[in-house]
C-alpha cells in the first residue's frame, strides 16, 4: 500500500524513511500531507500500533505545544476515562479490519497510538480525529490549537 505519489514528501516530514506501508489519508487543500495511514505491521513484522500518524510538521509542533503545558492531564479530566476508552475500542477495530486473515503471530495493540487507559500522546488523538474518526479528544486539540 506504499503510496509513491508523496513518497519523498513523507520521507521528508518523518525525518527519516517510513519503517512500513502507508497511505496519505488527510491532505490540505494545497494538497500538502496531513495525516498517513500505517499497516498494522513495520517491513520487518513489528506490530505498529499507530494506525494514523500526524505529519504535518506545523500541526506536529503546535500539538507539542499543548502537550507541553499539561493539555493531556487537562483533555482526559473534561472527556472522563470511559469515553476515552470508547475511542481506544474504536480505534483498535479499524485498525484490526487490516489485519490479514490468518495472520499468524503478534498483532498490534492497545487503542490510539498503542495506548491501552487514558492518553499517550494527542498527536495521535489528532490524527484519528482528522482521518475521520470520533475522537473527542482530537475534537478537543482541533479547537484549541494556536
């Protein structure tokens, strides 16, 4: 599923070359990459957690922001731990729908960004969250982000 259109954009966004399959699912409407979509297994076999990935580097730096003055602390008091695991559930089940049948040995883990209670890491919140998914909490960092 490696998406060759926007290959070297994604190579440039990461740092560093994608340790597995992906596909550009969000873009701006200049056609920049926003978000990817990973297999649910690294070229090595490595179960992948992170089903949707932020990239834009801006929206990565804003993020970071937020996360850096206590945002998730804050985020999972207003949301409550229940509905945040509502989101995991969600997120481990199309994360599942591409995992082949038959597979044979680990599979990925967890909810948003491998997260099994409360949250992780609201990039990844975020991400879901504009790959379409019902994420409050990346409902949350979409409103707040400056």
């Amino acid at each position: 599923m490696l998406h060759p259109i926007g290959h070297e954009e994604i190579e440039h966004l990461l740092g560093r070359k994608p340790q597995g399959s992906y596909e550009i699912v969000v873009r701006h409407s200049s056609g920049e990459a926003r978000v990817i979509r990973n297999e649910p297994f690294l070229d090595d076999g490595t179960p992948m957690p992170t089903l949707f990935w932020l990239v834009d580097s801006e929206e990565r730096r804003l993020v970071s922001r937020l996360e850096s003055r206590g945002a998730i602390k804050e985020v999972e008091a207003l949301i409550g731990l229940d509905r945040i695991a509502e989101t995991h559930s969600q997120y481990s089940q199309e994360r599942n729908k591409h995992i082949p049948d038959g597979h044979q040995g680990p599979k990925p883990s967890g909810g948003v960004g491998g997260t099994r209670k409360g949250i992780k890491c609201l990039h990844a919140h975020y991400a879901f969250y504009l790959a379409g998914g019902d994420d409050p909490v990346g409902a949350w960092v979409a409103m707040n982000l400056q």
